[in-house]
C-alpha cells in the first residue's frame, strides 16, 4: 500500500499587511518530495504522525512535499499557484492508492478566499473520484463545506495549545488506510455556526469548550462514527466561510454524520455567550502585573498575537511597563534594524535607539530604550516537547538580548517568531522564571510552554491586528448574521 503525504499550512490574516510570499515560506519550512522527511519525521506534527503512521499501519509513505510559514496577511496567488503544481503533479505521479494531506484550513489568496478547499478540489480532480483522501485541519480552520465534497476524511485538531498534532495525523492516518482496504467507507459532514469565538474562550482547557470536547468525544463512542472534530475557527480572516464548524467522520452514512455534526453544532451555539471573554486595558493590567507577588506574572498581548498573522513589534506592553516604572520584565520585539545595530555594537555595546513599531502603527509607536548588548545569538534552538504548531527545528533569526535599568531585558529577533517554546528565551541564556514579568505575544497557544513557569496570568486587551474583540475590524465578506458583532 502507497499513501501519498505532504501539506500545505498558512493561517491568513486578512488585515495583515505582510503577504506570505514564497520568502515567507522559505523562512519557515519549503520542502519537496523526500526532503521533507528530515524535517518533520520528529516533530510533534501531523505529518511527523503521517509518518509514523506508516510504519504503524503498514504502507510506504511517499512524500510530495511540505510548505509552512508564520501567520501574516495572505499567501500570494504566484505561490499558491506553484505550490499546488507541485501537489498536483507530485501525486500524479506517486500512482498511490491514497492521499494524505497536512492543510492549515485559514489559508487565503487573493483569488482564493478558501484557498484549501481549493487545493483539495485540485488533488481530488488529479487523483480521480475513487482514491481515498483524508485531510488534517487546525483547530483554527475556517472550514469551507466544499472540503467535504472533495475530502472522505476530515480531522481536526482538538486542543488548544495546539499539543495534539500528531495523534490527529496518526487518527487521520489510521482512517485512510482502513479505507483503502475498504474496511469503512468513510463520509464526511460539515455544519457551519454564524459564530466567531474569541480566541481566550477558545482554549481547551477551559469552560464551555472543554466541555463541548467532552461532548465530541462521547459523540465519537456512538457506532459508525469515526471521528469529530470541533473547529473554533479564525475571526481574523475576512471571508464568506469564516466561523466555528463541527466537522463529522461516519462510516457509510451521510446521514449519521450530518445528524452528529449538527448536534454538536446545536450546543455551542448554545454557550455562544460563554465562549467570549474579555479582559483588562493596557495600564490596569500592567499595574496588576507590577503589584502581584505571584510571579513570573504574564501579560498576554491579545493584540499582537503573533501566531495569528500580527507585527510582532507591538509597544504598547513595553511603553506601558516603562512608564510605571516596572522592574525585572523580559519583552521579546521583532527589530531586525535593532539587531543590526546590536551586532555593529557587540557585546557590552552601550545601546540606544527606538526599538518597535517598524511594521505599522497599529500595535503602538516606536519606543526609546537605552541598555547595553549582552549577548547576541543566531536564534536558533531544537524543541523537544509536544509544543503549539509542532515544530522541533526553530529560528527566530539573528537575535540581541539588551539589558536595560532595573533588571529588565529586552530580546530583539530578526524573524517574528510565536512564542510558543521557552527555548526562544533559554537558548539565549535568558531565565523566565526568574522574571517578575513577562510580555507574551500569544493568546492561549504559549501556555504548552509557559504555564508549568507562570505565576499569574493576564490576558490584555491590546489594539492590534489580532485584538481580541472582533467588532474593532470591518467585515464586508463574510457570512451575516455573525454572533457576536450582530448580537
């Protein structure tokens, strides 16, 4: 048995104003064909578990090629388009007798505003009607219901931090092959809620969602059903299939998968109002932060989300934390210019210069700091543990860590870089735990790493391309009523 694996992932922000070109790509991870086994055989990453699967489930994996790069605005039509060639004619010529596809499920083009429906379509129409074909989604997907058209099997992931990526590929995994041997004949359903949920309520640990996952895996014992995956869905994207879905796997029967998928789509609109939370302004939560003895203390910037497509360099945490005249903070900016600098400086380097707000302004203007250089780093490091986004291999660029006044730091990077691993910070020699307070860039992805370390947490309702209320954005493309801008 031959099953065809590769995967394209982008999360698209369509207010973003940096593209993911094929720079972008190359940046985070391009491979074709048989390269992208080194890089993610290991990972904690549904196609690290596609390729375990194969050994598991007894099929030769043959790889067509992976492309990953860090949320931004949306993927260009030139590289969509090449990419997808290389999908396409990759498994034509695999001659295999099933596809597994890695897809992200909030990839945008200018031409394509469901652009991995689109592909799906496109390897659908190149492997023929007959061929099995199982896709993976993010939890994040805004899932179009022409996947499932083209799509017998469609897996989310169902935790977030994302930790569970590889067992999802390795479900996904385990699904096609019973298919290929025609031990089920799995069909798929997707119901669609006219919801946006911000992304603190979106966390798995946490109630209404940890108990509509609940509800799902109950859902899952029923006989003939496969798989369900609840999708939460990205409000950061403007587009007609924006919004959380349930997604339904059931053996042979449409129906029973249709019927699944609507009950538990009946449930969370039921909690709709639970599932979105609010949080404290920029001075109140800096003053909670500096007045806690809970620490490190973690002020998360919901703003300047990096894993949702934003700057990266927001100020607004740091100009804050200086006017109150905070103590022993570390704030993580993407400053290639600062870096620059920092290197013709070097170590012990008297530091002086506005850091931040290069991008655009809408995640605070630029900021004088004044420190010395105390180190400076090629800003890479290796993640062993089950981590969001499921990278082993990491690169935040040529790296400056800065020491300013009062025990604070400042570490500048040259690729904006989620923080979804401690090791952003260890690998430069800097100890989060030994920080009063730490700015996070995130939302509910860095907790993987950072909750076993954090004493109190402090999600900040920062302006920003990944602000955590959706009515600060205009829509014009997606579907309306949407709860809860219409509420």
């Amino acid at each position: 048995m031959r099953i065809a694996i590769g995967g394209f992932m982008h999360e698209s922000n369509t207010f973003a104003p940096l593209p993911a070109d094929r720079e972008r790509f190359l940046e985070g991870s391009l491979t074709h064909g048989s390269a992208m086994v080194p890089t993610w055989k290991d990972a904690h990453h549904e196609v690290g578990g596609f390729i375990e699967a194969a050994g598991r489930f007894g099929f030769e994996a043959v790889p067509l090629g992976m492309a990953w790069a860090t949320p931004s605005g949306p993927v260009t039509d030139e590289f969509f388009e090449h990419f997808c060639d290389a999908l396409t004619t990759g498994v034509r010529i695999a001659k295999s007798d099933g596809v597994l596809l890695a897809l992200h499920g909030a990839m945008v083009t200018p031409r394509f505003p469901a652009a991995d429906a689109e592909i799906v379509k496109r390897l659908r129409e190149a492997v023929g009607p007959d061929m099995p074909l199982a896709v993976t989604l993010d939890f994040h997907a805004n899932v179009s219901p022409e996947i499932a058209k083209y799509a017998d099997i469609v897996v989310g992931y169902q935790t977030y931090p994302h930790v569970d990526q590889r067992q999802r590929g390795v479900l996904a995994a385990e699904l096609l092959t019973r298919a290929v041997k025609k031990e089920i004949a799995p069909v798929t359903a997707v119901t669609a809620l006219p919801l946006f949920i911000n992304l603190l309520g979106q966390d798995t640990s946490r109630a209404p969602m940890s108990s509509l996952m609940e509800l799902a895996r109950d859902a899952e014992k029923r006989p003939g059903v496969l798989s369900v995956s609840v999708m939460a869905g990205f409000p950061y994207a403007d587009v007609p299939d924006a919004g959380a879905t349930v997604i339904a796997v059931a053996d042979g029967k449409p129906e029973l998968a249709q019927a699944v998928a609507d009950k538990l789509a009946a449930a969370m609109w039921a909690v709709r109002e639970q599932l979105n939370v609010a949080s404290p302004e920029p001075a109140a939560a800096v003053a909670q932060a500096i007045a806690s003895t809970d620490t490190p203390v973690l002020l998360i910037d919901l703003g300047d989300n990096i894993g949702g497509g934003s700057a990266g360099d927001g100020t607004v945490l740091l100009a804050e934390l200086l006017a109150q005249e905070a103590k022993r903070f570390v704030v993580v900016l993407y400053a290639p210019g600062a870096v620059a600098d920092a290197k013709q400086l070097g170590i012990g380097g008297a530091f002086e210069g506005h850091v931040g707000g290069a991008v655009d302004r809408l995640h605070g203007d630029p900021v004088l700091v004044k420190g010395s250089v105390r180190s400076l780093h090629d800003g890479k490091w290796v993640e062993v543990e089950p981590r969001h986004g499921g990278r082993r291999a990491n690169d935040q660029g040529h790296a400056a860590v800065i020491d300013l006044h009062d025990g604070n730091v400042l570490v500048l990077n040259s690729l904006r870089t989620p923080p979804f691993s401690l090791g952003q910070l260890t690998s430069l020699g800097v100890d989060p735990s030994a920080a009063h307070t730490i700015v996070v860039k995130a939302a509910v992805a860095y907790k993987a790493a950072y909750a076993p370390i954090a004493g109190e947490i402090i999600p900040v309702d920062t302006p920003g391309l990944t602000a955590i209320n959706p009515a600060r954005f205009t829509y014009t493309r997606i579907k309306r009523p949407m709860y809860p801008l219409n509420s």
